[in-house]
C-alpha cells in the first residue's frame, strides 16, 4: 500500500512520533488532540483569525484597531469586523506567527495525523471566507503531515490505518491543487499534484504492478498536459473498504482533474471524466454487493433463530 511500508523499520530507533508519546500533552486551546480542552474558542482568539475563525495564516493586524486576521482574509475587508472600526491598513503579526508555528509544532511531536486533521479544519475554514492562497497552503500542509502518519502509524491501527492516511493525503494534495487551478492558471506544479495524488491511490489499489509504465504515460503529452494511465480495476470485494474508499478517492480526483482541464484540454478533460465514472460504477456494484450480503446474513439469522 502507499505510504505503508515505513511503519515497520526494526531495531531499538524509534520514529519522531513514537518518541513522544509518552511525553506530556499541554491543554491545546483550540481543542484538538490529547491535550483538548472543553469549550470553543471565539474568532480573534488564541491567535485565530477574526474573519475565519481558523488559526491564523500570514497573520497581520489590522490598522488602526489592531484586530488579528489571516493576510488573505484582511485584504476582504474594509471595516473590522471584531469592532467595526475603518480598516485603514495591515501590519505583519510576528507574535501571532510564532504562535502558530509553536502549537503546530507541539502537535506534530504528539501525532502527525491529529495535526493533519487540524489543519484540514484549517483549510475549510479559509476555503468557506475565499482565502483560497491560505486554503491551498492548509491543504498541502495537512498532505505533507498525513505522509508522515502513513509512514509511522502513529494512530496504532496498523495497515488499515495507514491506507486511510495516504487515502487522506490523496484527497488534501487533489484539492489544493484544484483551488490553486481555479484561483491561477493550470500550471506544471498543479499538474504534479495531481499526478502524485493518483500514484498514491493507484498504489494502495494495486491496479498495476509496474508503476514504471504508469511514469511512461509522461512522455506522451498532448499540449502539455500528460496523458493519465488507464484504470485497470475491474471490481472490487465488497466488504474491502480500504480499496473501495482509495477507487472513490481516485474517481473524485478524476473528476476534479477534468474540471481543471475542461478549457484548456477538452479532450484530456473527457477521458478524466470517464475514468471518474468508471471508479465510481465500480465502488457503486461494490456497495450493491456488501448491501445484498448484509440482507443474505440477515435472513440467514432470522431463520437459525426461527
């Protein structure tokens, strides 16, 4: 599976994560983790962004008031919106910065996939108030720091695990790099985006066992956009939820990778979405099977009682 064979490397050297484990949890006090502290915390807070709500990304201050915001989400407005003065200007927030490093850091040496799913929330939380520079960013972070989960399994649970992790970072890298296409142009980095985002799946699905033929697709191009590999999964077995959530994943991505190339490469666009709908009648008659097995051991159970 991608991403899953870093979890078992031998001898007495233990990973980042394992190593402080057993370490002690400061109270995080934006609730998440080990550390989680009841209650929530309101927008301007504990170095949040007071438009978003999430902590804050390229935090400024707002001119005069001195109210936090993300850089991105500060270049919306004209009136505050924690006091409702005249913004007049912003003024870079070191102290806030250094905030959010520090606790992004301290979650990162309690667990890699806790802090994947906090800056997940993160990315949302710009996404929902357009700070889509922010957004892509959160998202490729959360990508980045679900890599490492994959690698160590530091969630305990083994194989299962560790797909969802890679599962989970297909899907962070896929959408940043679909927010990046419709904010900018299509360019090379979005197109490796999404390319190492299907390798990823392709792996944890075991289409192929030759990846290198997959990279040969690279060298047939048409107007610089590589032609992706053909899916070569035919079914799946109903009750093989990990594969079945990594086609799903691999079906969205088609989707998204087609929406960004519907202009630029009709053509490309329209294999992208026929491969979407491939994965997706595939984990549909996947679905049918597990529902009708589920109703067979039902009625069988029923009977024995009888």
């Amino acid at each position: 599976g991608g991403g899953g064979g870093g979890g078992g490397g031998g001898g007495g050297e233990k990973t980042m994560v394992q190593a402080e484990s057993s370490a002690p949890v400061a109270e995080c006090p934006l609730g998440f983790g080990r550390g989680a502290r009841s209650g929530g915390v309101r927008r301007g807070e504990q170095g949040t962004c007071g438009l978003c709500g999430a902590l804050s990304c390229a935090p400024v201050r707002t001119v005069p008031c001195g109210c936090p915001y993300c850089g991105g989400c500060a270049r919306q407005l004209r009136d505050c919106v924690l006091c409702g003065r005249d913004i007049e200007g912003t003024e870079h927030d070191a102290r806030a910065d250094a905030m959010t490093r520090a606790l992004l850091d301290a979650h990162a040496r309690s667990s890699a996939s806790v802090t994947a799913r906090m800056l997940l929330q993160f990315a949302l939380q710009h996404e929902s108030k357009n700070n889509v520079d922010a957004a892509v960013e959160r998202y490729k972070e959360a990508a980045r720091f679900y890599g490492m989960a994959s690698s160590n399994r530091d969630s305990g649970s083994g194989e299962e695990a560790s797909a969802e992790h890679s599962i989970a970072r297909a899907a962070a890298m896929s959408k940043a790099a679909l927010l990046s296409c419709m904010s900018h142009a299509y360019g090379q980095e979005s197109h490796n985006a999404f390319r190492t985002a299907e390798l990823e799946l392709l792996r944890l699905l075991c289409v192929t066992s030759d990846l290198d033929s997959i990279r040969a697709d690279e060298s047939r191009e048409e107007h610089g956009i590589a032609a992706p590999p053909a899916v070569l999964v035919q079914r799946i077995e109903p009750h093989d939820k990990s594969r079945r959530s990594a086609l799903e994943a691999l079906g969205v991505l088609y989707s998204q990778w087609g929406h960004t190339l519907w202009e630029k490469d009709p053509r490309a666009c329209a294999r992208l979405y026929a491969k979407s709908v491939r994965c997706r009648n595939v984990v549909f008659a996947a679905r049918r099977e597990a529902a009708a097995a589920a109703a067979v051991g039902a009625s069988r159970a029923v009977e024995s009682h009888d």
